[in-house]
C-alpha cells in the first residue's frame, strides 16, 4: 500500500511505484530535484538514483512521479575519463556546487537485445550535486558533442 502524503511526512522513507522494480521504499533525503525538467519530460522534477546491480557500473535515475519514466546512466568518467563539460555560472549557482563537487552521468540509449551498439548522450548530460540532491540536464553545443557517442568500439 502507498503511504499518503501526511503518512510520509513522518517517516523517513516514501513508497513509490515503478514499473521495472515494482513498489519500492525510497529515503526522502535520497530523493532528487531537477532544478529544471529534462527535455520533453516537464512534470517529472523529482528522481532517485537506483543501482543496477551490485558490481555493475549502470544506474537508473527513476522519476517519482512517473512509473514508466526511467533512464540508465552512468558517471561520465566511467566510459570517458576526460570528459568534462564546463558548467555554466548561472548552473553551478542553482546546483549550489562548485567546479568540482559534482557528478556528471550520461543517459544511455540501449537498442533491445543489442547492447554492442549502446550509445551515450554528451550533448545533454545530467549534472548532478548529490550533496545538495540538485540536478539538471545540461545541453552543450551540438557542434561538439555527439548525442549517440558509441560506448563501445569494434576493438572491445
């Protein structure tokens, strides 16, 4: 059973309903705020990161809201070690972070029974400050960054 929103204001944990993990429990400290919406997605403001698996390098960044709305990423320096957008002032002063206390992830797009020719978003990384559970979708010059980045190569 969902707990309602006064039930949830005295505990620490919220139920949430997925379609991929069924109802989970989620820490409210743990919930995060997009300080704007991801691109075609503008009711979904509030995430949480869920692993994928105990060694695995994917998470999921799952909507509060929304229980189809999911998307796997990963830490952009996982795949790309020096791949290091500048942030913006005005991003840097509404995550409340520093040049350096932030996490950037990269939502990955995975073909269905294709995982070879998974790709990665440079163009629109979601920058996160987990101190603060602040985030956003930067979206940087296409000019210079690829939306599908091959993740792997024919040499892997």
């Amino acid at each position: 059973m969902i707990a309602t929103a006064e039930e949830q204001i005295d505990t620490p944990f919220i139920t949430i309903q997925t379609s991929r993990f069924g109802d989970i429990e989620v820490e409210q400290d743990k919930i995060i705020t997009m300080i704007s919406p991801f691109l075609g997605f503008p009711d979904d403001r509030q995430f949480i990161i869920r692993p994928h698996g105990k060694d695995s390098p994917f998470m999921w960044f799952q909507s509060i809201n929304s229980p189809t709305l999911a998307f796997v990423v990963i830490r952009a320096t996982t795949i790309i070690p020096d791949y290091k957008p500048a942030l913006p002032k005005n991003i840097r002063e509404d995550l409340k972070c520093t040049k350096t206390n932030h996490d950037t992830l990269l939502v990955l797009t995975i073909p269905k029974n294709k995982p070879e020719k998974m790709t990665a978003n440079l163009l629109g990384p979601v920058v996160l400050n987990p101190e603060q559970n602040l985030s956003c979708q930067l979206l940087l010059d296409p000019g210079k960054f690829d939306p599908c980045w091959p993740v792997f190569t024919k040499d892997e």
